[in-house]
C-alpha cells in the first residue's frame, strides 16, 4: 500500500479537483504549489506513482472522488502525470484512464527527451502537455485548457452522489502533438482545415502548413466526428464548418475548403455524396 495522498484543505467546494502524479517528491512539490497558484483549483490530490494514483481514482482515500464516479462524473477534473516513472509509466496510467467510463482530463508533464512519446501520446488522448523545467504560465495555460474541456472554470463539487444536471459539453480545445525541427509544437485541433491520409499517418493541414502525426485517419474520423470533422472520401476528413462549396466537377462531386486564395478543393467520392448533402442542407442540432 502505498503513502497515504496529500491534500489541500480548503475553504469553500468551488473550482477544480485535480490529480499530479511523479515519483519525484522535487517534482510534486513543484507541480502541486504551481497548480495550487490558480484560482480555478479547488484542491489537488497527489501520487509518487501511477499504481498510488489509480488507487486514489478508484476512490480508495476519498469519499469525493467515489461520489463524483457515482454521480456520473470523472473522479477527478483532471490528472497532471509525469511521462517517465518506474512500473507503470505515465503512458500506461493514460491507457488506463482512456478506458474509464468517465476519464478525466490527462495532461503529461515530461522532459525534452521525451519527444517521440509525445507525438505517440496523442494516441491516448492528452489534453496538453507541459515540457521540464515547467514554469507557472505553462501550468495555467494548460489548467485554462482543462477548465474549458469540463465546461466550467468553478463549477460546484457534487459530492452528494446525485447526478449532475445538464452537464457541460467539452469545448473544441484539444491540442496534437507534432514534432518539427527537433521541437514539439501543439496545433488546436480549431486550426486544423482538413486531414489527408497517408498510411496509418494522417497529415493535418492547417492555413499555415501541414504536420504530419502518427495515427490513422479512421481513427481521427471517429475520435473528431463531434467536433465537426466529416469524411468526404476514404482520403480525406474535413471541417464541415469551414466547406464554403459543394460543386459537380467532370470526376463527380468536390467541396471546397475557405475561399479566397487559400481556398482548397477536394474530391468527394460517390458514396458519401448524399450523406455530405444531408449533412450540409440539414447539419445536426448539436454535437458541433
């Protein structure tokens, strides 16, 4: 078993209940009295391992954290975890969290060496990421990027174990991690036009270029369709938001992407023709 969790007392149940977990007790300190620097953390709970923080998630120390996962929520707004720790690594816990019925948000805190498990990390669904040595306003950037994906930036607690009513839609606000020159950059998925497959990667063009990440395209349709993001052909998913024309070309149906200069067309195939219409004429009531 191990060391009983830390907690932050406070004073009233506003705000956010997040997670940080690293093996380090340097590194935890850090990131626990930085988190603790923004108004929209109600409390932090701590982990020196990813065993330690399944067992708080799991509800083990908090009465909180299991009426939250009673009431229909995550157990915990958010999980800020170092990368590389001993026995299970943050990538492993983030597999795990992937496969809750209500996962929290992931944010990993990790160094510059760790770049291609960045890029891979994508995979499993993290919200954002924080490069060591961290600094104070990279962990408020990223807690405003939490406080967005859970619809609230001091929302009550429920620990009641009643469910939560008309519970907030996460916001278009997730970040891909791609690699360029030897540097991480994070794209908002908001920037990205359309996406092209190529193999099991997918290249995400944007108004400022394209990036290539290691994931399929499949996998992007499913993982984006509320976001907007439609396939048009089994080469290309793009932002329904952003199609300014659907026009009859000498091969069959294309849309266009933007307008003006920087308007691009791409090929619709056959089969998705009438459900592109459909979508266009009569676009869903929510979801996007």
């Amino acid at each position: 078993m191990g060391k009983m969790p830390d907690t932050v007392s406070t004073h009233d149940n506003t705000g956010l209940l997040v997670l940080a977990v690293d093996d380090e007790a340097p590194g935890l300190s850090e990131i626990k009295f930085l988190l603790e620097s923004s108004p929209h953390i109600r409390r932090v709970l701590t982990a020196f391992d990813a065993a330690e923080a399944l067992r708080i998630l799991r509800g083990d120390y908090e009465q909180e954290v299991m009426a939250r996962t009673k009431a229909g929520l995550p157990p915990v707004d958010a999980v800020f975890a170092d990368i590389n720790m001993p026995g299970l690594s943050g990538m492993d816990l983030a597999r795990v969290l992937s496969a809750f019925r209500y996962p929290p948000a992931l944010v990993f805190v990790t160094g510059v060496e760790e770049r291609d498990a960045l890029v891979t990390a994508f995979d499993v669904g993290a919200l954002d990421f924080i490069n060591k040595p961290i600094n104070e306003e990279r962990v408020l950037k990223a807690i405003s990027r939490v406080a967005d994906r859970v619809g609230r930036t001091a929302a009550p607690a429920n620990p009641s174990g009643q469910a939560a009513q008309n519970p907030a839609e996460p916001t278009d606000d997730e970040v891909i991690p791609v690699e360029l020159g030897g540097t991480i950059k994070l794209v908002p998925r908001a920037s990205v036009r359309y996406v092209e497959a190529q193999g099991d990667y997918a290249r995400l063009h944007t108004q400022d270029g394209s990036h290539l990440v290691r994931i399929p395209l499949a996998q992007l349709e499913e993982r984006w369709a509320n976001a907007g993001f439609v396939r048009i052909h089994r080469s290309y998913l793009v932002a329904l938001p952003l199609v300014s024309e659907l026009r009859m070309t000498a091969n069959g149906y294309a849309v266009v992407i933007g307008t003006g200069d920087g308007a691009k067309e791409l090929p619709v195939s056959r089969r998705r023709t009438k459900e592109l219409k459909e979508r266009i004429v009569r676009p869903p009531k929510s979801g996007w």
